[in-house]
C-alpha cells in the first residue's frame, strides 16, 4: 500500500483521531480491521508478539566500564535491548562537571559491550547528520520525545529501512503521535517494507504529577488507544515518566496488564551519582527485582518477559 494522499485536505482538524484522519492521513499506520497487529523482529527479538521486550540501561553512556557492567548485569536479568544515550539533549543548554555527551565514543562503548554480551543496541539519533553514524552501531534507532515532529529527521531516519522507536511527544496527543509515524511508515513503505515503527510512551505534562520532581505522567490509557487505532506495536517508559525509582516497579507491571508491547527503563549501577536523571534509575538489584516481579503479570495475560 502506498500513502501520500494527493487529495487529502484537512478542513475538519481535531485534537482527536477521526475516521477520516484513520482513512485518508494515517493509511499506512492505521488499523484495517480489529487483529490486525504488526509484528516485526530488530535483532532476532520480536516486537508485537507474545514476548514484551525489555530495554535497559543508563540514559547515558558515561564510560565504558560502566556500560559493559550494565549490559552484563541487565542481560542477567533478562533483558533483551541495550539503551544508552551517546547524543544526548538536555533541557537546557548548560552542563555539569560529571556529565558530558560522549557522542561517537559513546557509541563506541556501546558496541564494546554488545560484543561483551550479544544484547543489541537501541540509542537516540537528534538530527539528520548523525543518522549515518548512529545506524552504524545501533540496532534500533530512537527519536526522542522532543524531536517526535521534526519531520524532516522522521523522513530521513525512514528512509534509513531500520527499526524504529519513536517517543511521544510529552505535550502531544495519539493524533499527533500516528502522524508523526506516518512519517516513517512512508519511507518504509517505498522500500517496499513493512513498517518497522514501535511506539513509545514516555509521560506527558499534566497539571498534577503527584511528586514535585516528577514533571510528567505516565498516560497507561494510550495503550489500549493506540492499540483500537493502529497495528503498530506500543511499549512503555515509566522512568521518564515518573521521574521516580520508587513508581518505576508499579508503572512497569501496570503496563504490563494495560497489553504493552515492550518496556524501557533507565538502568544504572550507581544511581546516587549517575550523571544525568539519578532520581529515575533503578540499581541493577532493583532491576532483577523488577524483572522478577513482572514475569507473573506477562504470564497472567498470555505474554512473556522472556525470550
């Protein structure tokens, strides 16, 4: 099928998917009848089936060392993604002494420990001129919340054939978001491929958070939406969202029951003195405790948490 509407106009927009936003602007991302589901493999790990892939590791990449300990002690656990941030935005331009953005070594420390132990790799690419670098390490391309419209980097990154991540906007609704995928959807599909887009809720703003250092709030309520309106398949990232280690457990296993199609979690050895976002990071023993914990869930719906 090909998108790209001619005809297409937008006289009745709305904050809200139409059917005539599912029919004629989302065509390729849009669900044609209630099974259809997209399942896809990145790595040999399938997304979209029984299993729920699990993503983790530091937001960002601060050395080797502390990456290749991640990796082994993820993967101990059960994960199946290596994430890490080598190009990294912040919400503000100025940095502290303990953090800087490692770019290409970064990705450097990542292969190192994908070559340590075999997890694939899953890390954000910020703008088109990085595209050719970070495809060449990363398994699984990520674009971040904030670059969820920067349609010329979602065409480019289309364009590349990889699988694709794609965070929501934290101020956008599912309308937006299916567009923004549509995007991708597109290029894919002048590859002559299925698309090979998971979507990614991270949080988004709303009045009350319930924690003053929380700036965001988990919407489990987009899974089950998303899931009415497309075949692509959706995961979670209650790190961000919470913005609090302590809510990352319960966030992950009502995911988990809400149907995600995969999770991701900010991982790190030493929380207390990560470089960026400590009050989110689980430690490695509070990821197994996690992973532990959800394996029971997954099960009592007919999923898996393990590969």
């Amino acid at each position: 099928m090909t998108g790209g509407n001619m005809g297409v106009d937008n006289k009745f927009p709305g904050k809200d998917l139409s059917e005539d936003d599912l029919q004629n602007k989302i065509p390729l991302v849009a669900k044609k009848r209630p099974d259809h589901r997209t399942t896809f493999e990145c790595a040999g790990i399938e997304f979209g089936g029984k299993l729920v892939p699990v993503m983790a590791g530091p937001n960002t990449v601060e050395n080797e060392e502390l990456i290749v300990k991640t990796a082994i002690g993820v993967k101990k656990a059960g994960a199946h993604f290596l994430r890490g941030g080598a190009f990294k935005p912040l919400t503000f331009p100025y940095r502290s002494p303990k953090f800087f953005e490692p770019r290409e070594d970064g990705l450097k420390w990542l292969q190192v420990a994908k070559q340590e132990t075999g997890l694939p790799i899953v890390t954000e690419v910020m703008e088109i001129t990085k595209i050719e670098v970070v495809a060449k390490y990363a398994d699984m391309l990520q674009i971040g919340t904030r670059n969820m419209q920067n349609y010329p980097l979602l065409t480019e990154v289309g364009k590349t054939g990889m699988p694709v991540m794609l965070k929501r906007g934290f101020g956008n609704s599912l309308r937006d978001w299916l567009m923004a995928a549509e995007y991708i959807a597109l290029e894919h599909d002048k590859l002559r491929q299925p698309a090979k887009i998971v979507l990614c809720e991270r949080g988004v703003v709303a009045p009350h958070t319930h924690r003053a250092t929380s700036r965001f709030l988990i919407d489990l309520q987009v899974i089950p939406a998303a899931q009415e309106a497309t075949h692509l398949p959706i995961m979670s990232d209650p790190s961000h969202a919470t913005f609090w280690q302590p809510w990352v457990k319960s966030m992950m296993l009502a995911s988990i029951a809400a149907g995600a199609d995969g999770l991701m979690l900010e991982v790190h050895p030493d929380p207390v003195n990560a470089a960026v976002d400590p009050l989110q990071c689980s430690s490695l023993e509070q990821f197994d405790d996690i992973m532990k914990a959800c394996r029971p869930v997954a099960e009592a719906i007919g999923r898996t948490v393990d590969a």
